[in-house]
C-alpha cells in the first residue's frame, strides 16, 4: 500500500524506552527504535512517501522534559533511522501541567486537529490531500485524530 503521508506518534510507537522497567524514554542513550521501522519506514520513504512525527508530549508540561530534550531525542531518532523524518510536530501542552506557559488546555493536543492543521497549513498540505495517508499510533487520540482527516489509522504493531 502507498500512503502520500504517513504520520507517526513518537512514543511507543515509533520509540520505546532501552529499559523496559522504564515508562517514558529518559533521554537520547535510552531511544529503543520500533522493530523494524528502519526498514518498513525505509520501504515507505523509498515509494514516495513523506514521513512525519506529531506528538503529544505532556511530560513538558508536567516539568519532567524540556522541549529541548524533546528536538533531542526527535534528531537522534531520525539520525538512527538514516534522516528519513520529513519533519515533527509537538504539543507541548496539558491542563494539569507545573509548567505555567505549557499548563492549559490547547487546540493542538491530540485528538484536537490544531497541531495537525497548523502542521500541514505550514508545508502546502490541504485536507483533502490526507485522503490517501495514514496515522499510525498507540491511543485513542490518535486514531480519533485520523479519522477526522479521512487517513487510515494502523497501531504499531499492524504497521511495522
């Protein structure tokens, strides 16, 4: 199947923590990429594929990862997975978050479209174009996120 775009949430989904023990990957040494997403991702890119990441990412807002640990473990995924990472997406947001700028409820988080709308408004991507793509994720939110546009909606395990 040839998808036009296929988005993918981050944690587990496309990375999972080295530690199993652990819930959240700790820092760029700790990425564990998805079985096989190198070469699924690979076949994809290779077909003509635009590879994203949007991701919620509430632990900023909780205080217990900056943005910047974020773009960091965002480059080195897509350092280990040889640049095949068109671009990402994140919502930093959370309504119960100790981080004052990032303690709210936004339109971005997922299942809200607004991370999404932005993110393809900013790259020349209409709606409609989303027809022919697909989401892949762990949670209702996503897969909630997915229908709205009209993409198919695969879990990681049914995709990589």
């Amino acid at each position: 199947m040839k998808w036009d775009y296929i988005f993918l949430e981050l944690d587990n989904t496309l990375i999972s923590p080295r530690n199993p023990k652990n819930e959240n990957v700790e820092g760029v040494s700790d990425i564990y990429l998805t079985d096989r997403s190198y070469e699924v991702l690979k076949y994809h890119k290779d077909n003509g594929s635009k590879i994203y990441v949007l991701t919620n990412q509430p632990l900023i807002a909780m205080g217990k990862r900056t943005l910047d640990d974020v773009y960091a473990l965002l480059y080195a995924t897509n350092y280990l997975l040889g640049n095949l990472l068109d671009g990402f997406g994140i919502c930093p947001h959370h309504p119960s978050g100790v981080v004052t700028k990032y303690a709210k409820v936004c339109a971005c988080k997922k299942p809200a479209d607004g991370l999404l709308r932005e993110f393809i408004a900013d790259r020349g991507i209409t709606r409609e174009d989303l027809k022919g793509s697909l989401f892949v994720g762990h949670s209702s939110s996503d897969a909630t996120l997915a229908r709205q546009y009209g993409m198919e909606f695969k879990a990681p395990s049914d995709f990589f």
